[in-house]
C-alpha cells in the first residue's frame, strides 16, 4: 500500500509545480462588493442572524462542525477521506480557537475561495466547492450567524493526512483541476423556483458532494452532476437523483421528494445511513417552499442512459431462490410478500432507489444494521428494523439481498458472499 | 406532523401487511438483540438485560451511546438519531418489564477467590480506596432509585468486561464517573473475585431498585447529583 502510494509522489510533485504557476496566473480575488460598513451592520441585524441559523441549516455546518456529543459547532468531527483524517475546526465566535477575530472578508475567502485566514489552502472535505455558489448576502447572514455563537474555548485538532496530502500547497493542484470559484448565475430561461432548487442543491445544500462519483483524486469532475456515486472510505451509495429514464429516483412524484427531505419517508423509500443524518440535522428543518424548490428542480435533471446489463459473472438464480426463502420468513412481515412496503411505516423494497442502486453496498449494510427510520418532526416515534448482522452469515445476507434486487419488478445485479463481508467490517458513521 | 389520516389511511389498505400501533413493533431493532421483554440474550456477543432496571439509568445509557461515552458501535449506530424523549418512552417500557432471570455460568475458581470477591462487595478494601459495591447498590444489591442499576442476576462475562470497559474507556458516564474510579482502584484479580462472587449469587424475591435514601454515596457520582437522572 506505502510503496504504491510513494509512486505517486513525483507525478503530484510535477503537477503541483504546473498548477501552482497556472493558479497565480488565472485567480483574481473575488470581492463582495459590498460596502464594508454596510456589512458591519448587518452584522448585528437580528433578521440577518435568524436568516443566517436558518442558512447554516440548510448547509449543515454543524454536523461537520461538532462532534459525537460535544459544543455545537466547536469542531472536533474528524471528516474520513481516502488521504487521511481531516478534523472540521472550531467555528464558534471564540477569539482564540474560533472565528472570533475573523473578518468577514477572511470568512468569504474560506467559503467561496476554499482559502483559510493565514492564505493556506483548505481541502475540500470542506464542501467550498458547492459553497462557493453562496451569495455575498447568504454569506453575511451565515458570518453573522456564527458570530452569534456562544464562543467555546476548544482548541481544533491539526489534520491526520499522508504525504504528499499533508502539504497543503500540493492543494493548488488539485484547485486548478477541480475548483471553480463563483457565486450561482440565475437561468433567465427557468423558473423563479427552478433556480432557487438550484442554488439550494448545487450550493448551500452541497447534495453533489455525496450525489456524485469522486476519482481517484477525490474530485468530482466528469461525471453528470448528481448522477450517483460511491461514498469513498464511509461505503454509502448515494443515488443519482434523476427521476426520469433510467434515473435513480425515476417515478417518484414532488411530493415523494418532499415527503422525504421533511420527515425522512416516502412512498417509494426512507432515509438511511448519511442521508438519515442529512434529513435529521438539515433538510427537515427546510421550509416548505424550499423543499418544492429543491423538488422542482431535481425534477428537471435529464433522463440517463440505459446501464447495459453486466453479464453475471455467475448463476445467481440458485442464490435468489435461497434468499426468497430467508424473505418469507424475516423480512416479508414488514416489507410484505409483494416488496410494497406499508405507507408510512415500512419502506417499499420493489423500485426502491437504494435496493437497486449499482453497487448493492446500500441494500446489505441495511440488512445488516438495521436501525430506526430517521426521527423527525413529521416521525417522532419512528419504525425500526431489526440488524441481521447477529443472526445471518454473509452468504445468507448476499442471498437475501439477491433477491430483493432481483424480485418484484426490480432487475439490479446479485451481491456475492465476499462483498457482504467487506461490508460487515466497515465502520459505522 | 404527518397527516394522521395518510397514516390510518395506509394501515387500513387491504393487502398491505398489518402492523401494531405498539411500542413493542416500533422497537424491534432492540428487541432484537435485547428480547422482546429486555430479558437480554447471549448469542456470541452478550446482549444485557434490561428488564426491571431503573428508568433513568437505562434513559442515561442511551444518551451516553449517543454521545459516543459508551461504545459499542451497533448501539450507537441504532440510538444516533433518538430524541430524548423517545429514548425516556422506550427505558419506561423495558424499566417496566418483569422477567424471570437466567442463570448463567461462573468460571470454576478457588473458594477463596469467591470469598475475596464477597469481602470487596461487602465491605470494599480501604488500602486500595474501593467502598463497598453495597454502599451504592444497596443492601440486596438490586441497585437503587432512579440511577444506579442492581448487580445481581448479571453474567459473569459482563461485570468482567463492564468494569474493564471503565478502565480502557469504552465505558464513561457523567462526570464525576464513580465507577470509573472504583474500577481503575481495583486490582485486576479482584474484578475477576467480584465478577465471579456476584454471577454466583441467587437472586432473591424482591429484586425492586431500593429508594434512593437507602444509600449515602461514599465517592461523588455525577449521575447522582441530581437525582433525575439523565432523563
């Protein structure tokens, strides 16, 4: 693994050096234009700071921000990547450990130029690619917002990267092939709520973060926006967000997608694993125009082209017919003989966008954790699922879940044995 | 809230499964793994009771898996998103569950291990600072109101490995955590002594939590402060 790793080193090296001369010379410090002491009073507006709690909802600062069980936003969660650990800092308006003497100007640099306050380049666990759509006015009322907190005096912890990763310059690289700085254009042609959606899921709400496949480099360039991809180091599919052909959500209607942003169900699925946290800490709290916004919008993503079937690598149909008999007698209870589900109460498993997404990681690590459906305003008192993890082998576990991708009206790719133990060990977060 | 009429509504449709209103069907992750009445299991890992145990000590459990004080991933994965209040609803109904214990095995050990385990119980061992477990469990060692869990009926595995969880810090509580401190104090032959004194004991009749001023705390716990609990 290290050697393979060291091979890399001088390719980044170059790189670094080429990208770094093509940053100095393509990057113009953006400013806000807005006039300082028109900031500093909005600064202290109570309208602006409520707007900017509400904003920094919408952008779930603050499940990045604090840790398991700590200070609101005095940092601490240490965001996993492929290169290494990266610890979300303090943001409280504490002077020392904070954002206490931060200008509004530094803040601005960090959200929509991914630049920290001594000019070092932040890495983009840090989602500034999607925050730098953020209005200069959305800026403010979030800037305002974390002023506003009480300060707690809790030193941030210094990264846990791997070289070359730990050298932040080896950033501007990375910026130069992944990062466009600029704040979100209206489409004059769309909608009023088209390009609120639009602003909300390419910015603010930083849905593409995870929505996404990521290369080898961690960058998210060159695949279709919000065309699904492979949470890396955390192992979550997040689906493609298309509800036409062929899309992830294909079928599901506005209010399903509204239905499922503001209490964590719908008819065609619940949230679960990162997206049980994104509905809970954000997208609950959303008011109900936005979430039409944001529906709306989703809506307009294109149809997809049609994945050409693998070819099984194996005969699945002995595994699915096992897997039909551990259904009837586990799973059929809540999820019914038929794969429909219950309103409200269980989750259909037929056209399930998480049952028949590409990788089957989704599928598995639910039979195996089970766990409740998100809490929410809407769902105080949710359901919950048993976890297999206990009771079913991992050969039990890729036969049962063969068969739901594979029943019904669902046609996904069977899960083999050795996938489910991967799965198994994989940390929870 | 969500339309009552949509719910109603989907539990009336005729071919779609039918599911109880209860607590019990909403909570079937941990039933699961802790028994449909809290009567704990032991199935490769050791799944503890919960049955009869007091109100806020299974409330303060739940919390301190959520705040990551307690570690145990599978719990912490489950009861991440609980409000407290729904963590309050489901301690009230394993709290008031009644059922029978099992007995469990204790390792074979020396009678004098078991007789230093009953002294460390009864009357602690002041060289080394440990009061006795009896000074907080109460008299009968069915643990007392509202915080503070009985010790009789648990299986030897799981003293063992609770009291080491509080030495390596898998374990925590509010501070100040007494039984951290008791468990670093105690010599590591003892844990095994307790462990094994206490799996061994019969459980009497009445295994109630005594009321809360039947024990005047020798050390100062923090879940003992103010007496409610972490509800």
């Amino acid at each position: 693994m290290k050697s393979v790793r060291l091979l890399w080193v001088p390719m980044v090296l170059l790189v670094v050096v080429l990208a770094g001369w093509w940053w100095h010379a393509h990057t113009t410090e953006q400013s806000t234009l807005i006039a300082t002491q028109d900031v500093s009073a909005m600064l202290k507006d109570p309208a602006v700071i409520a707007k900017g709690r509400y904003l920094a909802t919408v952008s779930d600062c603050m499940s990045c921000h604090t840790q398991q069980g700590g200070e609101p936003y005095a940092g601490g969660r240490v965001i996993p990547t492929p290169f290494g650990n990266i610890p979300a800092p303090n943001i409280t308006s504490d002077p020392e450990h904070g954002v206490g003497r931060w200008s509004f100007d530094d803040f601005w640099r960090a959200l929509h130029s991914g630049i920290g306050r001594s000019g070092e380049r932040l890495y983009p666990a840090f989602p500034y690619t999607s925050f730098t759509k953020t209005t200069p006015e959305d800026a403010i009322a979030i800037f305002a917002y974390l002023q506003s907190l009480p300060p707690a005096a809790q030193a941030s912890e210094p990264p846990g990267l791997n070289f070359p990763y730990n050298v932040r310059s080896t950033l501007n690289a990375w910026r130069a092939l992944y990062f466009k700085p600029g704040v979100y254009k209206p489409d004059p042609a769309q909608s009023a709520e088209w390009n609120r959606g639009a602003y909300l899921v390419q910015g603010l709400g930083h849905c593409d973060e995870c929505h996404a496949q990521r290369d080898a480099l961690g960058g998210l360039q060159g695949n279709a926006p919000l065309s699904g991809g492979q949470i890396p180091v955390q192992d979550w599919y997040a689906p493609d967000l298309s509800t036409q052909a062929n899309g992830g959500l294909q079928g599901w209607t506005q209010q399903d997608i509204v239905d499922l942003l503001k209490t964590g169900q719908s008819s065609k699925g619940t949230a679960f694993g990162p997206m049980a946290n994104v509905v809970g800490s954000s997208t609950q709290y959303l008011h109900d125009d936005d979430l039409r916004a944001i529906a709306i919008y989703l809506q307009s993503l294109p149809a997809r082209a049609k994945l050409v079937p693998v070819a099984a690598s194996f005969d699945s149909k002995a595994l699915a017919d096992h897997g039909h008999d551990i259904y009837v007698k586990r799973c059929a209870d809540c999820h019914g003989e038929n794969g429909a589900g219950l309103a409200n109460v269980y989750p259909p498993l037929d056209g399930n966008s998480s049952v028949l997404e590409p990788s089957g990681i989704n599928a598995a690590r639910a039979v195996l954790l089970g766990g409740f459906a998100p809490l929410t305003q809407g769902n105080p008192r949710p359901y919950s699922m048993p976890p297999y993890a206990q009771q079913l082998s991992d050969a039990d576990v890729a036969a049962v879940v063969t068969y739901i991708r594979q029943a019904w009206s669902n046609h996904a790719p069977a899960v083999e044995e050795r996938d489910v133990a991967a799965y198994r060990h994989t940390p929870i977060d | 809230m969500l339309p009552l009429a949509l719910l109603l509504g989907g539990l009336a449709h005729a071919d779609a499964p039918s599911v109880p209103d209860t607590l019990q069907q909403r909570i079937a992750a941990c039933t699961t793994c802790h028994g449909v009445h809290g009567e704990g299991a032991q199935n490769g890992d050791l799944f503890p009771r919960l049955a009869g145990k007091p109100v806020a000590y299974l409330t303060l459990q739940l919390q301190n898996f959520q705040r990551g004080l307690r570690k145990y991933a599978p719990m912490e994965y489950t009861v991440r998103q609980l409000s407290p209040e729904y963590m309050h609803e489901i301690a009230e109904y394993f709290a008031a569950q009644q059922v029978p214990y099992q007995s469990s095995g204790v390792p074979n050990l020396a009678p004098s291990v078991l007789q230093r385990g009953q002294q460390v119980v009864t009357s602690g061992d002041p060289s080394r600072q440990v009061p006795p477990c009896q000074a907080c469990h109460g008299k009968q060692l069915t643990g007392t109101q509202p915080s503070v869990p009985g010790l009789v009926g648990l299986p030897y595995d799981y003293i063992s490995a609770q009291l080491g969880s509080w030495r390596t810090g898998t374990r925590g509580s509010k501070a100040p955590d007494c039984m951290s401190e008791i468990a670093n104090r105690l010599a590591p032959t003892d844990i095994t002594a307790v462990a094994a004194w206490l799996a061994s004991q019969s459980v009497p009749a009445d295994v109630h939590p005594q009321a809360a001023n039947a024990i005047t705390p020798p050390l100062r716990c923090g879940v003992l402060d103010s007496q409610g609990g972490g509800a």
